[in-house]
C-alpha cells in the first residue's frame, strides 16, 4: 500500500475524481461484489487497487489507453507478491477491459466485476462530485450557460460537465455486467435524477 501512496502522490496529472480515495473506494467496492457474485476476490481487488496506475486526462488524446498502459505494469507490482503473481495474467486484463472509453469486453467474472466497480464510482452522489472534478481538471465549464440542456446543440462533455451526465452517466445502470452491480447502480442512479430535477428547477427547463 505504501508504494501505491507513492505512486499517486508523485503524479501530477491527477485530478481530485482519479486520487488514491478513488481506488481505495473502487476496491471496496470490487472486494464486496466479488463476493456476492462467487469471483476471485484477491483478484477483483488487486485490480480495483491498480486500475488507474496511470490517468491521462479526459482531454488527453491517448487518455483512451490509460487503461491498457496500466495494465502493462500489472506484472511488476504483482511480482512483489508471489499469490498475486501467479494472478498478474487475470488482473492485467481486468485493469485493461476497466475502461469505458477503452472499448475492451471484460472476458473474465472477475474483470466484470472490476468493470461494474469502477463505473459504480461514476453514479451517485460521489459521482456527481467527481464529474464536475473532472472537468474543472482540464478547463470545463460546469454547463452551457445558454443552453445547459443542450436543446439546440449537441452534447459535449468536453466543454461542459453537465453534458457528461446525458451522454454516458445516465447509460452505465443499464450497462452493468453483474447483478450486484445492477442493485447498486439503480439506487446511485437514483441519486443523480434527483440531483438533475433540482438543478433543472434551480436554472429552469
């Protein structure tokens, strides 16, 4: 765990919605899932803990291979460990199938539960916080101030982060891989409808 700290603290490309808190979380999160759902458990959380050892930002032009990157360096941290070493395989390819933007199918129960982990870490009131996180990390605005509902225009999570909500966030509950990721999502989801009506009736329709 101390080389983890490390390794997150000497990154200056982080941002506040990709730091150590945010694996600790994904891993407790995998670790009860893999549970629930009969996988590996060592497997699901080794992987949750090294899935973001490297973040490109958003805006980055590789940031769609920061999965497969990270996955390059499994082997190594695993090697310190000769039970996860026999594992690194298995958690290399759950750290690379991890990624929504990576486009690679979790093949594994295990990578499943992984996936649906992470993307639990993106609903919710957490959720909420760390999109809006993100997109201040690379010069985003929070929404539209003309249209922040993008009725007239196209989406573009890029420039504001209210648009992310629509384009990805309200698709992963009924993206999830597994049923203990499914209950979850549901209720986080729950949590950012709320949130939107609010803000619909705070900025109006």
């Amino acid at each position: 765990m101390a080389r983890l700290h490390k390794a997150f603290a000497w990154d200056p490309a982080r941002d506040g919605a990709h730091d150590l808190g945010h694996v600790l979380r994904v891993a407790r999160l995998a670790g009860e899932m893999a549970v629930e759902e009969g996988a590996d458990e060592e497997t699901c959380v080794a992987a949750a803990l090294l899935h973001d050892l490297v973040y490109l930002s958003k805006n980055h032009p590789d940031a769609s291979r920061s999965a497969a990157l990270a996955a390059v360096k499994v082997p190594d941290w695993c090697a310190f460990d000769p039970g996860l070493a026999a594992k690194a395989d298995a958690i290399a390819h759950c750290v690379e199938a991890h990624s929504f933007s990576g486009g690679i199918l979790p093949e594994t129960l295990e990578a499943q539960v992984v996936q649906d982990a992470d993307r639990l870490e993106a609903l919710g009131a957490i959720g909420i916080a760390r999109t809006f996180a993100t997109g201040a990390g690379f010069g985003g605005g929070l929404w539209h101030p003309e249209d922040p509902w993008a009725k007239s225009r196209s989406l573009n999570d890029k420039a504001w982060s209210l648009d992310h909500f629509a384009k990805k966030l309200l698709k992963l509950t009924d993206a999830m891989n597994t049923k203990a990721g499914r209950i979850r999502a549901e209720r986080r989801q729950q949590v950012i409808l709320d949130y939107l009506a609010a803000l619909r009736e705070e900025l109006g329709p």
